[in-house]
C-alpha cells in the first residue's frame, strides 16, 4: 500500500518532563500503534522526547486565522468574567 492511501498522523512531542508536547511532523502509517512506533524512530533518534503523542489528522479541528476576530469577539461582550464587573461590599476587607 502505498503511503497516500495510509492514514496522515500528527505527530506531537514532549522533550522533558513537565513542558508542553510540540507538534514536530507528520507520518503515514497503517494505525495508531504502527504510527507510535515510526513516530519513535523518526522524532526520537537522539532521545530528545520522554513522551510522544499521534493524532490522526482528521480528527483534529481548529479554528481559522481568518476567522479570529469573529471567532474570538464574542468573549468582549461577557463583561462578568471581569473581577472589575462586580462590586465588593464594605464588609469584605481584604479582597
């Protein structure tokens, strides 16, 4: 089978303990484990990871650059979420 028919993963790792996993590629392979496995053999070489994540690439679902100011504009008008929206009664001292 040739690699266009394989399914695309996404392959994200994490370089030590505590950081974020960074996406650092893409793959082709028959599974998740299968992608697993080349992930490690091709991310990994020189152990710059202590975890490794797949993801098939259709399964992921993002927002879109050119769509950021409609997509993110609606979070302006919840003035509650702002601590400044609520009033503090006198009786509260150290808040």
């Amino acid at each position: 089978m040739s690699d266009h028919k394989l399914p695309l993963f996404e392959v994200f790792i994490r370089s030590r303990r505590g950081l974020d996993h960074k996406h650092v590629g893409s793959l082709h392979a028959q599974d998740h484990e299968a992608a697993l496995g080349y992930a490690r053999d091709v991310y990994t070489r020189r152990n710059e990871g202590v975890s490794i994540w797949v993801v098939k690439s259709e399964d992921i679902v993002a927002s879109q650059e050119h769509e950021a100011e409609s997509f993110y504009d609606p979070m302006d008008d919840k003035v509650y979420r702002h601590a400044s929206f609520y009033e503090v009664p006198d009786e509260v001292k150290h808040m």
